[in-house]
C-alpha cells in the first residue's frame, strides 16, 4: 500500500545534520588559494615582463598586484573577473590576466580560466588566445572597436565568428577594467592621473548587446512559451484529444531537446538557484541574470508557472535533460522494453535524496559558490546538453548511465536525484490553482492514474502530490477516457444501456404502429364495395 507522506521528524532531523555537516565541510575548503595563484601567474608574469623579478599582493581598489624589477614597480597586472566579473555566455565570468605598464599600455593579456561552451560551435581554445592577444599594445587612452573596417582614433580588433557573446564580454571586460586600474594607479602616459579616460563605452550595456545580438532565438522562445500557456489554459480540451496531445506534448519535448537544450544552451541549472540566492543575500544586480536572455526568459517564466501551476510545467515540459529522458523512456516502450520501478518502500525513501543533495549544495555554496559549481556535477546538463556528450570519459559515462536507466525506468534522475527538481518543488508548494482533475473513486478504491504516473506523483489515496508532479497530463487524458476510467466506463455502459433501451422501445412503438397501419389496411379493404 502507497504511503501518502514521507517520515517527516526523522528526515527533518536528517537534513538538519546534513546543512550542518555540509556548512562545515565547506570551511575546511582550500585556504591556501593565493599560494597556488602565485605560482600559477608567475611564468605569465614574467612572460609578460622578462625583467620582473616578483609581483606584489593583488590588492587596492580596484584589485590589482604591482610587478616589480630590482626593487622599482614596473607595471600592474590584475584579473579581469576580480574587478568586473561579468557572467559570460556560460553564465560565468571569463578570469583573463592582464599586464600592464606604467605608460597604461598593456604589455600582455592570457585567459586563465573561462567555461564558455563555444569550442562546440567550432571555435578553438587557439582562435580565443589569438582574440585577446589582439589587444597587446594597446592604450588605456584608446578607444576600442570589435570587428568591422579600421577607423581613426580607434584601435580594431577582429572578432570571432560564433563567438560574438564570449567576444562582448571579453572586450568589455578587458577595457572597463583597464580604465579602472589606470585611473586608480595613475598610468597615463605621463598625463595627471585624474583625467577622464577616452575608454570606449558602449551606449548600449553588455546585455542589451546580448539581448539585441539575439533576437531570432528570444522570438522563438517566447511563442514556444506562448503556445505552452495556450495548451496549460486549454489542457481540458486538449486531454479529450489523446492523440493531438500525444503529438503536441512529443513535438514540445522534441523541441525542448534541440532548440533549448542543444542549440539556445538554455538547460536551467541548480547553480542559477544558488547564485540566485547569494545574490539576494549579498549585492544583486539586474545586469548579473540579464546577461543570458534566454535563460532569464525562462526563469521568469517558471517562476509564473510555479505560482500557477507548481513545478510540472518547467520538469515536464521545458527542461531538456527531463525531455531527453521521457523520450527515451517512450522509445523503449514502443520497443515493448520491460519496465522496472522500486519497491514502494525504497521508492519513499529514495524520494527524499533529492533535497539532501539540494541541501548539501547548499551548504557548499555558504563557503564558496565555485565549490559548489565543482559538486553540482552531480547534474548530467553540461555533459548531456551544454558540452553535448563531448567531454572527459567520466563525465560521459555517469551521463549515460543515467539515459540508460531512463530506458527501464521513467526519469530516474528526476524521482530520486535532481537538485533543481527540489528547488523548484519547494516554492511550489504555494501554487496558487490544483488543476488536475479528480475523482471520488481516485484511490479508493482506483488506483490506475497513479501505477501509470511517469514519475510515481499520485498517493495511494488518490491525491496528486504537486510537488512531484511533472504535468504530463496522462492522468487527465485517463480521466476522460470512457474505456479505461472505471466511473467514466459505467457511465457509458449506463449511457449504452439507455439508448439501447431507448432504440428497443422506439423499434417496438414502430412495429406496433406497422402492426395498426396492416390493420387499418386490411379493415378498409374488407370494407370496400369490390370485395
Ligand atoms: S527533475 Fe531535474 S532533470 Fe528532471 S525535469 Fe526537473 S529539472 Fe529537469
Ligand atoms: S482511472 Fe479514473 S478513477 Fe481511476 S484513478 Fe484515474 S481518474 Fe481516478
Ligand atoms: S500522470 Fe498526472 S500526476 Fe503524474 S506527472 Fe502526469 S500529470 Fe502529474
């Protein structure tokens, strides 16, 4: 029998330990950072500066380390992503070392370490390092221009076909921080160190640029998320439809993969949440979440849906690893693959791993948010839909397992491991509307939704759990199906047995009038003169 609710005090209890376990064991996280960053930078150093024989502590405002030759400064270098860590296309900041000279004339620029997918679109490590060494010898005093024909008092650089965002930030980053250092450390050519520098700014902002640059894909997803809205408003209708459900709900999943997944790399991550949260607690800014447009479209999106709906509407519709699971699962169902699920009992408690793993994550993300980044590989989304299954064997198998066991049991990942599933469960507990349809004989005794349910959402009493739920409306279709739902099935024996009743009454009335109409006949031909 089908327990409604988990243990709730021991587990509570459970997760308490764990934050704590978790808090803790993120304070134990390398502190000797600096140590390994100086001797990491220091062969780029000296590349830069062949004379230098040290380089001071980063520090000041903005964030930057003096480098130094037989005891005199010669220059500065600094991290781009210290002073301006602009999210890049992969939502993290690109970290590039820059060296600079007293004159404000930078002498060398390495990107250390960036995880912009665009190697995938054909773009190679070699094109991106010959990117930015464009900017060697250029002047603080300059004014820059990406790309496009040479203009005077403009220093070109070439951009990168298909790497236009990765570009847009590099540039950014590289210029807007080199304004600050030299204006704070007074490098200007020999001029007074509180002149306005010329810098090139741009009158539209970074994501605005974003934003424009991607007009064809914010299009396409907003009429997806229209169409969407219109098939949630109009599920009732649509579930008497099975089969043009079966259509619309397959092609969106279809869709889901290929464009969100693949081609936009919009695949939401638990990461969004965590640095969501940091940044409500620390300094948030607009700019941080306006940098992706598609990922920020669908956010706002699911955070309208979660108030409506509750988590199904992202988990069984929008998310591509979900889909590419629910795709496979369908595929190896046509093939007639036996399937296989856990016992109730394991099922309940296996429930619960996904919001321990949330709150692990969590707690790593109060020490350090990279940190957190490094264990929230526990997700498969890069490997499966950012990288697109090209990246190191590990990574890979662990993917794969995962779609493997999705072949014999419906979303596995989804039911017993997701942290964005947890995440997205909890808000949803507040949705404002239960639209699924219910019956009084759901449960009690009719248990058919709930053994059908692809991801075990409906309580042996008949309940739908909503925060489990993914929406993928077989429940409703089930419920208007006059073949499958026993109460809607006697309804329409019931709805059989009348009208045959009522055809057996009208042959009746019609063969009795037939038997009068003979009468009649017979009587006026008796009657008649002739006979
Ligand atoms: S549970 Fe996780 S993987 Fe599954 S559909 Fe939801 S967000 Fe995607
Ligand atoms: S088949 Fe009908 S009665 Fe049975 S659980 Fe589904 S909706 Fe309820
Ligand atoms: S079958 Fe019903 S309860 Fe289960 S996931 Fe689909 S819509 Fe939700």
């Amino acid at each position: 029998m089908r327990r409604a609710c988990l243990p709730s005090v021991a587990l509570i209890n459970l997760l308490r330990w764990i934050f704590v376990l978790s808090a803790l064991l993120g304070s134990f996280a390398p502190a000797a950072a600096d140590d390994a960053d100086n001797k990491r930078l220091y062969p780029l150093v000296h590349e830069f500066f062949p004379q230098a024989d040290r380089f001071g502590p980063f520090d000041g405002e903005p964030r930057a380390a003096p480098v130094i030759a037989q005891n005199v400064e010669i220059g500065y270098i600094y991290l781009t992503d210290d002073i301006l860590p602009i999210p890049a296309y992969s939502g993290k900041p690109i970290s590039t070392l820059v060296a600079v000279n007293l004159d404000g004339t930078i002498v060398g620029v390495r990107i250390v370490h960036h995880e912009e997918p665009i190697l995938l679109a054909g773009v190679t490590e070699k094109q991106l390092a010959a990117y930015v060494e464009q900017y060697r010898g250029i002047n603080a005093n300059e004014r820059i221009k990406v790309g496009g024909s040479e203009r005077d008092g403009y220093a070109t650089v070439d951009s990168i076909t298909g790497a236009t965002i990765t570009v847009m930030v590099i540039n950014q980053t590289i210029t807007k921080t080199l304004s600050r250092v030299a204006k704070s450390r007074g490098l200007f050519d020999g001029r007074p160190a509180q002149q306005v520098l010329p810098f090139a700014e741009d009158s539209l902002s970074i994501w605005q640029l974003v934003w424009k640059e991607r007009q064809f894909r914010i299009g396409v997803l907003v009429v997806a998320l229209v169409f969407l809205t219109l098939v949630l408003l109009f599920q009732d209708w649509l579930v008497q439809h099975p089969r043009l459900l079966v259509w619309v709900r397959d092609g969106y999943l279809v869709f889901t993969v290929i464009f969100i997944g693949w081609y936009a790399l919009a695949q939401l991550s638990v990461i969004n949440v965590l640095t969501f949260v940091h940044a409500l607690m620390q300094d948030f800014r607009w700019e941080t979440f306006l940098i992706d447009p598609l990922m920020f479209i669908l956010w706002g999106f699911v955070a309208f849906t979660l108030l409506l709906w509750g988590r199904g509407v992202y988990c069984g519709w929008l998310c591509p690893f979900g889909a590419l699971q629910e795709l496979i699962n369908q595929l190896a169902r046509k093939f007639n693959v036996r399937q296989w699920e856990f016992p109730e009992v394991v099922h309940e408690r296996l429930w619960a791993l996904k919001y321990v793993v949330l709150l692990l994550l969590f707690g790593l993300s109060l020490q350090s948010l990279s940190l957190a980044e490094t264990y929230a590989e526990v997700e498969p989304f890069k490997t499966a839909m950012t990288l697109r299954f090209q990246r190191e064997w590990g990574y890979l198998v662990y993917a794969l397992v995962l779609l493997g066991i999705s072949v014999v049991n419906r979303k596995f990942y989804c039911k017993y491991i997701c942290p964005l599933g947890a995440a997205l469960a909890i808000p949803a507990r507040q949705r404002l509307f239960d639209w699924l349809r219910r019956r009084k004989e759901c449960g009690k005794p009719c248990q058919i939704c709930a053994n059908e349910c692809e991801v075990r959402a409906i309580n042996a009493t008949g309940e739908i759990n909503g925060n489990e739920c993914h929406c993928c409306l077989d429940c409703q279709v089930t419920y208007w199906n006059d073949h499958k739902c026993p109460p809607m099935a006697q309804r329409r024996k019931r709805r059989q047995k009348g009208a045959r009743a009522r055809e057996l009454a009208e042959e009746m009335v019609m063969s009795f009038r037939a038997m009068d109409s003979t009468d009649e006949t017979d009587a006026k031909e008796s009657d008649s003169p002739a006979s």
